[in-house]
DNA sequence: TGCCAAAAATAACACCGTTGCGATACGCTG
DNA sequence: CAGCGTATCGCAACGGTGTTATTTTTGGCA
C-alpha cells in the first residue's frame, strides 16, 4: 500500500468553514463545489476525495451543526421544574438557531435540495433531543404532565419551537413583532398546557 | 397593433399543473423549465412569456396553493368555541398541507432555493391567515383567553402548526406514532395554554 | 389584404455537479 | 536507501440547469 491516509484535515475543516460562509452570505443556492474550491485555493476534484460528493459535505455540515446545537443544549442550566425546563430548553434551541441559521436550514428545513442526512448523522440528531424526553418523563412519572404517552409531548414541544423558529428565520413573522416575549409566552403556555388538570395554576414554581 | 393577448391560458394552466406533478413526484430539485416545456409540448421560452421566469412560475404556484388553503380555512364550520375552533383550523391546516404537500414546500418552508414570494402573493398569504387572528381577538375580549397581545397568541398558534406539520412533512417524526392523535392532543394543550388561569379546566365544551 | 408587434422556437451562454484521465507525491516494502 | 504502488488532486470534459439574443411564426387590426 501507500500513501494511505495524507487527507489533509486542514483543508477539510477551511473547506467546511468556507461552505458554511457562502451559505451564510447568500443562501443555500450559492454553495458551489466551483467556488468553493476556487476560494479554498483547490480544484473540485478535492472535494470529491475529502467528502465523496455536495451532499455528502452537506451532511458533514449536518453533523456539526448538531454538535453545536447538543453542546448548547447541554450547558442550559436545569431546575427540576419541568415547565420552566422547558421553556429553558427551548431558549436554547431558538439561541442556537439564531446563532448559526445556515446550519438550522440544513438541520431542519431541508434548505438543500438534494441534501437527506445519512445513518449516523440521523442517529446523533436523534441523540441530541434525548434530554427533552427525560425531562418529560420524569415530569408525566412525578404526576406533574398529564398521562399521555411521553413521545406526544415531546413532539409537540419540538414542534412549537421548531415552528415559531423556522417561521422567524423565514422571515414570515409580522413587522413590530417582539419575537422574544412572544416565543418566551408561546413556550410556557404551551407546557402548562400538558400539566395535570388540578396542577394547571398559571405559575406553580 | 397586433396579437396583444393570444397568451393561451390552457398552456398556462397546463404548465402550472404540471409543474406541481413534477415537484410531488421527484421533489422541488425536479422542476425543470426544460422537462417541463418538453411535457407540455412546448419550448421553455413560452414559460418565460407566460411567467416570466422560473421563480415567476413558482410564485404562481405559491399563489394557488393559499387559494386552496384559504378554501379549506373558510369551509371548516367554527363553534365559538375558541379551544374547539383553534383546534379545527389546526385540522384544517394539515390536511391541507398532507393533500398538497409539494405546495406546502413552496408555501413555508421555501422548499425551492431562489424564490421569494412577490408583494400581492405575500398579501394573499396574510389575509389567509385572517380567520384565526378573528377568534383569538374575540377570546381575548371575552375574557376566555388570558390578556395577552392576540398576535402573540396567533404566532403561537400558527408556530406549533407549523411546526408539527412540517416536522411530519420533512419525516422527522418517529416510526409508529399516531400523528393524528398527537396533533390533536398538542393543538389542544397548546390552545388550553392560553385560557384565562381560572377557566383552564381541562375539558370546558 | 397586408402590416406589425406579440409569442414562441432555436441556439447559444454561463454555470452547475460529477467523473475519467493523467500527473503527482507520499508510505510501505525490499 | 531505492522504488513501487496507490491515494490524492488538477485538468478537462459531459450532461444538465436557468436564462437570453436572435430569428421565425402568427394572428388581430388598419
């Protein structure tokens, strides 16, 4: 054999840095492997030995916006109170999708065409949302949520936040619209939404 | 002068409808002007007198889609109830979305990279949402809603919508989950949320 | 009937993702 | 230390895209 492993991880990561700046700058449809390759200082061929192809750097793409996403998700302080874990949670959701919207179009709203994440990438997004259902477990085994099956509620609040962020980004909220209250208001209505009937008092903390 | 408006309208509506055939079977990446032209018959120079360009064509297909929307909005029978009805609008809303889920792509989750909906498309898309601002304000007012800012309460509302919706539309939902009963129950919960503290029994009808 | 502008066809342009081919450069084996 | 073999990468091409300049067709009105 020879020359087994050279893949020179420098260029990969400016490569990675690069696709996410042209992204940025001027939206999914400017990403191209020509550009890109003429910025880096390489030829398109590069690519293909480093990734495999657009969407497979897309996916890698994919990958590190989850891992910024679960590190700051991890780092959310939590209380023990479900409600306010929730919404503490969900604040960092929109904080991260705020922080790097190019990769939550990616992530979530499928912002390139021809672009499916692959196993893995699906398994550590998957990964990424598991302390959303612990909270809600715990909350559905205290008596604290409602009996219904955990999934429901995880998925509707993944749902609401997802939701209200992706329509923000979208630019589809009104004008003089303060979107931070209104998140922070749409969030807490929404779990005590799922308290218990006789423990859904407006604020129980 | 000469031919001012031969603009055959059977073509137009022949490319439109195509066009949505298209993307439903291989996705927002498959609308191609030249498969397109070539389905119809035609040259893609005629989509470019009729539409002006391909952006210009989706537009029109953003349009029919909050036409029909807006139908299914207006036609689901409201109670006065604003849990019950906020919930029926929410039926309507998926099964909107599941009927024309290419559509939907086009409509909120800019499912196609270079287009942005013009200004009288925009507007459209704005008055369709009216019905469901109507029964938040009169909740509000009657005191059935807590006395929040009713944008706040509709931005809420359209957000957990939106999201579950699109979440099932993307595949990000789990294998063997009831998405009709937890879409339900989620739209309740969230609707419940907004209830003046004292009236928030779990079950009012 | 004939004119003339609007509509549409042809073909070109610039760009895209992808891929064969050839050159290069590096690690392992002898 | 020499050199072989292969992973890597630059060049150039292929088929595809949206768009547009140019030319041809066409149909309503004088």
């Amino acid at each position: 054999m020879a020359r087994p492993r050279t893949h020179d991880e420098a260029l990969r990561l400016k490569l990675l840095d690069r696709a996410g700046e042209l992204i940025a700058a001027d939206g999914p449809k400017a990403l191209s492997l020509r550009k890109l390759a003429a910025d880096a200082g390489t030829s398109t061929t590069a690519v293909y030995s480093l990734f495999g192809s657009k969407p497979d750097l897309v996916n890698a793409l994919y990958t590190e916006g989850f891992r910024r996403f679960g590190a700051r998700m991890a780092r959310t302080p939590l209380t023990g109170d479900a409600v306010e874990d929730l919404v503490a949670l969900g604040r960092a959701y929109r904080a991260s999708a705020l922080a790097d919207p190019h990769l939550y179009g990616i992530m979530f709203t499928r912002s390139i065409p021809g672009f499916e994440p692959n196993e893995d990438a699906e398994q550590l997004a998957r990964e990424t949302l598991k302390p959303l259902e612990r909270i809600i477990r715990r909350a559905i085994e205290d008596g604290v949520f409602a009996d219904v099956p955990p999934e429901t509620v995880a998925v509707g609040c993944w749902g609401i936040v997802h939701g209200l962020v992706s329509l923000e980004l979208t630019g589809n909220l009104p004008e003089e619209f303060d979107v931070t209250e209104s998140y922070e208001r749409a969030l807490r209505a929404n779990a005590e939404g799922w308290l218990r009937p006789q423990n859904s008092d407006s604020n129980p903390s």
